[in-house]
C-alpha cells in the first residue's frame, strides 16, 4: 500500500473534522458521536484496560480532549498526551484545557514517546482506502508505542445497520491482526450491537 493515499485520506479526514468543529464548536458533533451518553458508553468501556492511575496515557485522535476530561472527572491523576491530525481540533485542546499536552502528529510518520496505555477511539469510521490495511499499519504503530496495553475501538462488520460511507470492521479479522502483535489479546462486543473495542496487552494479565 502507498502511504501517499493514506496521507491524501488523512488530509481530507483533517479537513472534515475542521468543518464540523467550525459548525459546531466545542460540542460531541464536532467529532461525530451520536449523543454524549455514547460517548461516555466507549470512554467507559475502553478505561477499562487496566489502571490508568499515575500511568501515562497516549490518546490518538482526542478530537477535542473529551476523554481526558472524562478520565479526570473521575479523579483519575495520570500523565496524558492527546495526539491529532486536525490542527483545529488541538488548537480547541489546548483553549480547554491550557495545561494538557495537546500535539498535532498523524502516527503513521510522526516519532512519539512510548506510554503505559494507548487509546484510539473512533480512528477507523471513515476510513474508505484498504482500511482492513490501514488498521493492521496502525495498529502496529499503535501496540510499539505502549508499555502495558492499547485500547481500540470500531465499528462492527456483524451490526445489524450500517450506514454508507463508514467502515465497519470483521471483528474476526481484527483478532487476527491483534494476535499478530500479541498472544494477550480480549475482544469486547458485548456493550453496543454497532461497536466492539479490543484490549492489546504487553505481558499476560494476572487476577
């Protein structure tokens, strides 16, 4: 796969996001979640990785840093960077919350710190250039960049309704990819009909 097209995809991605945030400012629609509370229902399930307290945390496409600010509202004290390829999109990042580490990098060319736990929410929707590729290079890049877990999320090939222009991904597939990078791997499915997140860890977990 030439890299050029993913790059060309991101751009136009950047582009989108940028306008819905011009239309909709600092609000869930600016980084198209339905509703809040399905927001918070992925927030939810992907947190529950492991224990995020005093670990640092890399956010890939924090959009407007709402899972950081998520995060904090519990009271959880962590060390998070927020990464994104929407310039407009850190910028707000960075008016909410002043003294949060907000950068602009797209992961596929960008050198970052390794973290505990990576998080991806919502990188994969739009995705319409060999996405199933694009997934398997990201999530490459994503597990190299963890100490103890990444977090992803997805919309699912096995949703009763699809809508055109998103890209739902075989969870069965996606295993495969994950298992590539680690044998301590878990599939959660069991929290929406349209969504699954999977749990990539760097040593097996006990307890």
């Amino acid at each position: 796969m030439d890299l050029s097209e993913w790059l060309k995809e991101d751009a136009a991605t950047a582009r989108y996001y940028a306008a819905r945030l011009a239309q909709h400012g600092d609000d869930v629609r600016s980084v198209d979640w339905g509703s809040v509370q399905s927001q918070v229902q992925r927030f939810e399930v992907l947190a529950r990785v492991g224990d995020l307290s005093n670990a640092t945390v890399l956010d890939v496409g924090c959009g407007l840093g709402d899972l950081y600010a998520w995060l904090s509202q519990r009271g959880i004290q962590m060390r998070y960077t927020g990464v994104d390829i929407t310039p407009q999109m850190i910028d707000a990042c960075r008016r909410r919350f002043p003294a949060v580490d907000f950068e602009v990098a797209n992961l596929l060319e960008a050198k970052l710190e390794r973290r505990d736990y990576v998080f991806a929410s919502g990188i994969f929707y739009l995705r319409q250039t060999h996405p199933l590729d694009y997934m398997r290079a990201m999530l490459a890049r994503l597990f190299a960049l963890c100490d103890k877990a990444v977090a992803f999320n997805s919309l699912s090939a096995w949703s009763p309704q699809r809508e055109p222009g998103e890209f739902y991904a075989d969870p069965a597939a996606v295993l495969d990819i994950c298992h590539a990078l680690t044998p301590w791997v878990v599939l959660r499915h069991d929290y929406h009909p349209r969504d699954f997140t999977v749990y990539l860890y760097r040593n097996r977990v006990v307890g």
